[in-house]
C-alpha cells in the first residue's frame, strides 16, 4: 500500500492548495492520503472531496504543536471527524497564539536589521490564523538574507537565534485527547528530529502511550535511514502502530515528494490497517 499520511497545503505553510497537494500524490502513486495541517483542519472537506474524485483513499489529518519537556513535540492525528467540536476548539486555541508569536518574531529580527518581516512573510500566507516560521523563511530567502529555507532554520528562528519566540503551544494530554476523543489515532510525528536525551524521549513515548496515543512516525521524509530502524525498534517496544509520510511542503523546497519513500519495515503493523473502518473510500 502506498501510503502518504503527512504534508501540507496552503492551509498551513505547504505552498499547493489542497486539490493540487491530492493531485501531486495521485500523480506519485499514492493510495491512502492525509493532508495534515498544522494546527488547522480547514482543508480538510476539500482534501476528501479532491481525494474521492481521483479515486485515492482519504483519511482526515491534522499535524498538532504541542509543548513537552521544553521542546516543541509534533503529533499526528489520522481517521478523526475533522467536524468534532472540542478538536476544532482546541485547534482554535493552539493556532491563537500564532499572530503574536509572529509579531515578536519580526519585532527581533528588526533587532538584527531584517525589516518589514511580519508584512513579508504574510505575503506567504494562504490562512491568515496560520502564520508560521516558514513564511518568514521564506521571505528571508526572497530578501537575499539566506539562499534556502534550510539555512535559514540553521542562521535564524531557531533557539538562541534572531527571530526565535518560545512558544507555549497545547499540551500532550489534550492533543492525544483531542484526536482520539474525535474517533481518531494519534501518531508521534518524525521523533527523531527531536533533542531530547535517551531519557527524554522515553519519557515522551511513555506518557504519549499513557494518554492514550497508539502511534508512531516510522518512515518519514525527516528520518535518516538509520532512523527508520531505530523507531521500528522502538515501535515493537511500545507496542506502538506504525506510519508513513513525507512531510511534502513544497514542490522544490521538499526533499521527499509525496508518495516516494521506502515502505515500512514487514514487522510493523501500519496504522492503517487499525484505521480501515475510518478510511473515507473514493
Ligand atoms: P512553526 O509551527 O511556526 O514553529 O513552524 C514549524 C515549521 O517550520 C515546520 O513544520 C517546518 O515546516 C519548518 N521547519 C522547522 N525546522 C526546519 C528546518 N530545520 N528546515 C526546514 N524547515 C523547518
Ligand atoms: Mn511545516
Ligand atoms: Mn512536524
Ligand atoms: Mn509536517
């Protein structure tokens, strides 16, 4: 099965509107999809709708910030009622803080002589409550101020850089409760792009399995190799179900395309395979 259950539109910080996000991974082979906005599941009846008329299968996706151990933690929710209400108000209060966080932003990259950034990057924005740091790197890349949007994350934005805000975003438990609360799965995106001590991330994979989330990012487009086996290893050893998606932003800023990565290991149980009752058939 290709499945492609990670990436994002124009809803969030992807570059493609969700019609052009659904053709792209039919394009690449994909069956099973999921548009997964941060924070946001306003794509969402578009993404299905796009999904049902190229005949792929279509599970609704939302990529949660959440705040644990100091760290900024993704998670994934898969197969949930995209119309729940206390998921779409908890999305609503994660997503509140956005503007403010992107003011003070522009405020310290002033600070360094970088100008004018909140009104550029919302040049970026196709949804005006989801202004995130990928619209201001791209407009440093457009200012001449970097040359790509990886080094712009390597110079600026990041901790202990101009432009860095911390951020308190939802916290683990409400996250994990949101999406299963809505008959979804939540799935603990791309873990090893995380900093966290050996201890740290048992601690994560600990308490995400005691709130109740039973899954986790295997193979994805920020995973080295080697990291697909470590997080299959860790996988069997918290009896956590297994996914799969490239995390496609954009057509030439994206290193992974839709629908292009290795499959999971055959000793993982997909995560698919317990959502088949939520999958929306074309
Ligand atoms: P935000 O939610 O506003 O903090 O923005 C986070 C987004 O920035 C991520 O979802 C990625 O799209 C992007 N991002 C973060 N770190 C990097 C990086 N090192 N290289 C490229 N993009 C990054
Ligand atoms: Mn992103
Ligand atoms: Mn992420
Ligand atoms: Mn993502």
């Amino acid at each position: 099965m290709n499945a492609d259950l990670h990436c994002h539109s124009n809803v969030s910080d992807g570059t493609l509107s969700p019609e052009a996000v659904a053709q792209r991974a039919h394009a690449n082979g994909v069956q099973l999809w999921a548009l997964t906005d941060h924070d946001e599941v306003g794509g969402q009846h578009r993404a299905h709708a796009a999904a049902k008329g190229l005949g792929m299968g279509y599970l609704p996706g939302a990529e949660i910030s959440v705040t644990f151990a100091n760290e900024t933690v993704h998670i994934v929710g898969l197969g949930f009622d995209p119309d729940d209400p206390v998921l779409c108000e908890g999305l609503a209060q994660t997503r509140g803080g956005r503007e403010r966080r992107a003011r003070d932003m522009a405020d310290d990259l002033a600070r360094v002589g970088i100008e004018h950034a909140f009104e550029g990057a919302l040049k970026y924005v196709g949804n005006p409550d989801l202004i995130s740091r990928t619209h201001f790197a791209r407009y440093l890349v457009e200012i001449g101020v970097c040359s790509d949007p990886h080094e712009v994350f390597r110079r600026y934005l990041t901790e202990g850089k101009p432009g860095y805000v911390e951020h308190r975003w939802a916290k683990l438990a409400d996250a994990v409760r949101w999406i299963t609360g809505a008959g979804g799965v939540a799935v603990i995106a791309h873990p090893g792009r995380y900093d966290f001590t050996p201890n740290e991330e048992f601690a994560l994979f600990t308490e995400f399995k005691a709130h109740g989330g039973t899954g986790v990012e295997v193979v994805t487009g920020s995973h080295t190799v080697a990291e697909y086996q470590k997080y299959a290893d860790m996988a069997i050893e918290f009896d956590l179900l297994a996914s799969r998606g490239s995390d496609f932003h954009d057509p030439t800023e994206s290193h992974t395309d839709l629908g292009t990565l290795p499959d999971l290991p055959g000793r993982l149980t997909p995560v698919w395979e317990a959502l088949s009752h939520r999958i929306l058939q074309p």
